[in-house]
C-alpha cells in the first residue's frame, strides 16, 4: 500500500507546516463560471460608473464579489486528508483484470466539503476515474474502487492521486495531487501446455529421478545431524556411535534438467502490432514455454536474438523457487520489444558458452542465411524444437496465398529438421499447446502435413 507524502489534501496544513493552497493559487483555482461572474461584475461596474447608474454599481459588486467571496472560504479551509492506494493483483496477464482500491482518511478536526476524487490512469487502461465523497467527518474514511484491464502487455503507472474541492457555487475549485503511485505490470497470456517428453532432461530428473548417496562407499559416506522428520532408516549408527549423537546419511539434491528459451525479437522478422500480431504469439510462446519448463523442475534461461539473457545473466534473476523465477521472467517479458538488429549470430555466440540441455526457439521470419546460423545451433543441445512464425503466413495480403512463399518456408523448415530441430510452423490461429503436443509425439510427427489452425 502507498501513502501520499506530506498528507496531500484540500486545504489545510501539511505536515511541517504551511499551506497548501496560497491566495495566489486560490485565486487561479477560478472555474470559468467564477471568471465569467468576475469578468461580467468589472464591467457591469465600470458601465454604472460612466453612465451613472448606482443599481447597476450595486449589480456589478454583487457579480464580482460572489466568486472572491468563494475563493476565500476555499482558501481559509483547514482540511487535512491523507490518501492511499491498494492494487490487487500487481501482475496480471493480458485481458485480465486487476482492482485498485482508494482510500481517504480525513486526519483534521473539521469536517470536510463535497470531494471529487480522481486517479490518474493511462488510457489503455480503461477511462480516468473520478468519484464524489460526500461530507467526510473529522477521523473518518472513504473507500472506493475501481477496475483496470489491458489488451496490451507492458508497465503502467497508477497514479498520483489528485483531490478536486469546489464551493456550493461552483466558482472556485482546488486541486491537489499525491506523490506516491503504484505500478501494474500486464505480462503475456500463459496457456497451459501437456505434459510431454521433448529430450533434454538430465539424469535423476522427472518421473526416473533417484536421490543418491553423496559417496559411493558406506564407509565413505558424509553424515550430518539427525533433523526432526529424518527417515531413521537413514541413520549412520557407526558415526552415531563415534559422535554420540543420532546422525543421518547426507543425500545430494536432484540434478536440475536445464533448458533455454530462445525468443526471437528481431523487427525485420515480424509484421504488424497489436495483440493478435506475431510477435505476440510468440512472447506468450516463450512466456507459456518457459512457465512450464519451470514448474516441471527445468533451470531456465532466457535468450533473446541479442544474446542477452533476461532478466539476468542466468536468465531467472538469481531465484530458486519455480515461482519466483516464473515471476521474473514474466516481468521481463511484459516489456520486452523488437530489437534492432538483423541477425540471430548473436543468440549464436551466447548459446555456445553454455547451450546444453534442451533448446525451445520461437522465431521470426527466416531467410537462407539465417536458417543457417538457426540449424548450427542444435550443436549442443540435447535436444531442440523450433516454433517459426513466417511473416508471409501471417501476412493478410495476397503473400498468404503464394505458392512461392510457401514453398520457401518449408525448405527452410526442412534444412532444420535435416539439422536435428524439431521445427514447427506456427500459423495464424495455431493452438500452442496442440503445437507442444505435437513436437513431443512420435518421430515424423512434427513433419507431418500442415492441418488447418496451424497445426503441423
């Protein structure tokens, strides 16, 4: 939960003193009825002063004393309102909606005015929302809510907080802005995918792992206290013996299956924007991929087209826990954009200082040269498969119907499954997860004929 600095309100003192509207900006706080009221009194007077009218002098201080009147009740206010807000959840996914929940506390002894409350949201969040508080009583609070939702992935700032008063005349209004802001961060859709072998696991991962001991010998083996829960089937009784105490066998961790998540960010490799362009089908790939690999006990790393990992040089930021490092990766990708670049050498270069184990690649557009550099980086993985998304497939122009660009895509498909991948073409429509079913089936099968939805 943030709270507004310096009790950011309608009046009244901020903490360490002074105002916080001066008579300057009180006066500036005129709406353009106040102006108009101002405006029509001066010149009514003037008018009364040339022409001799004494009613009309009366008319004309009326008008203009009205709206100076009003600034000056607004000015002698001494309301101090704290605010705060509270979002839930901070990280949601794309379509998906998250609350915010806003709160006034009233922390002066006089009771407040009529409030307008106003939070300041982008717009593809949804509308700005504004509410009325009614009369809020010396120690009291107001609760309101609001709903945000995005089609499109990213961080958006929530926030500041602005407090509107205005008098019973509407002549004058005052506004005054919170420091503090929260942040909602939209990440890519997750679909949930089958549970499939496609390589790559290491030995004593899945449904074949097996703890050992740390040494071969029983003699040799390196004991530690007994915990609370020990299996006493696990006691050492020789080297409880020799230290008087129970002491247990030590066993090694599991080994972790690793695997790299390749995204492919190039701009020249996709067309079109929004969120049922390519590259998002892609981002949301590589999100649900490496979801996935992660709940299934996979060390994941992160690669995009640049060679750099995101978001750290382990591509999951140092965390341990399969949550935590899902949360990472998502926060990552929720901003994640086109490179500049040209070229996927440099994904090339990083997978060489440490590639091994399985390679899951979501691809642009490819063309001779690139597919190339593509097929020389099955070298050392365990195992690979490819999602390629060509920009020709995707494109809504007679190029989705040309044999010429089809033809080409398939031989580039082929000189990847000639390299060792397991490549396939992802169509517009295609069902990711009927796509990883696939790559994990039988030998031939993701060389099978293209079915329509994009399932190869």
């Amino acid at each position: 939960m943030d709270r507004g600095e310096g009790a950011p309100g309608t009046g009244g003192r901020e903490p360490g003193g002074g105002y916080f509207h001066g008579l300057g900006a009180a006066l500036g706080g005129l709406t353009t009825r106040g102006r108009s009221f101002l405006a029509a009194g001066v010149a009514a007077a003037g008018c009364a002063y040339v022409l001799g009218q004494s009613d009309l002098l009366r008319v004309g201080l009326l008008l203009a004393v009205l709206p100076l009147v009003c600034v000056l009740v607004l000015h002698g206010t001494r309301h101090r309102v704290t605010g705060s807000r509270r979002l839930t959840p901070a990280r949601v996914s794309m379509a998906a909606e998250a609350r915010v929940h806003l709160r006034i506390d009233n922390v002066s002894r006089l009771p407040t005015g009529l409030l307008m409350l106003q939070d300041r949201v982008p717009y593809v969040l949804g509308p700005r929302p504004r509410f009325v508080l009614d009369r809020v009583e010396p120690g009291g609070r107001r609760e309101v809510a609001y709903r945000v939702r995005s089609e499109l992935r990213g961080r958006y700032p929530l926030g500041p907080l602005q407090l509107r008063l205005t008098d019973p005349f509407g002549m004058c209004e005052l506004t005054r802005g919170f420091s503090a802001y929260d942040t909602l961060t939209v990440v890519p859709r997750v679909d949930p995918l089958p549970p499939t072998r496609l390589g790559g696991e290491a030995t004593g991962y899945g449904d074949g792992r097996a703890r050992s001991l740390a040494l071969a010998g029983e003699d040799d083996v390196i004991p530690r206290g007994y915990r609370h829960g020990d299996d006493l089937r696990r006691v050492h009784w020789r080297s409880t013996a020799r230290h008087g105490e129970l002491m247990v066998r030590r066993e090694e961790q599991p080994q972790r299956a690793h695997c790299t998540v390749l995204l492919d960010t190039r701009g020249v490799g996709y067309e079109g924007v929004g969120p049922d362009a390519p590259f998002e089908w892609a981002v949301s790939g590589a999100a649900s991929a490496a979801v996935h690999l992660l709940e299934r006990g996979f060390a994941v790393r992160l690669l995009t087209d640049t060679g750099s990992s995101l978001p750290g040089p382990d591509g999951g930021g140092g965390a341990h826990d399969a949550s935590d490092a899902a949360g990472l990766l998502l926060d990552a990708l929720a901003v994640v954009d086109h490179s500049a670049g040209d070229g996927l050498s440099p994904a090339y270069d990083a997978l060489l200082r440490g590639g091994e184990g399985l390679l899951v690649a979501f691809l642009g557009g490819l063309d001779d040269r690139e597919t190339a550099v593509v097929a020389r980086m099955r070298g050392r993985s365990r195992a690979a498969v490819a999602f390629v998304l060509d920009p020709a497939a995707w494109a809504a122009d007679a190029r989705a119907h040309d044999p010429r660009a089809r033809q080409a895509a398939e031989r580039r498909l082929r000189v990847l499954r000639e390299a060792g991948w397991t490549a396939l073409s992802a169509a517009p429509g295609a069902s990711l997860p009927e796509l990883w079913r696939l790559a994990g089936g039988p030998p031939g099968t993701a060389g099978a004929a293209e079915q329509p939805g994009g399932a190869a």
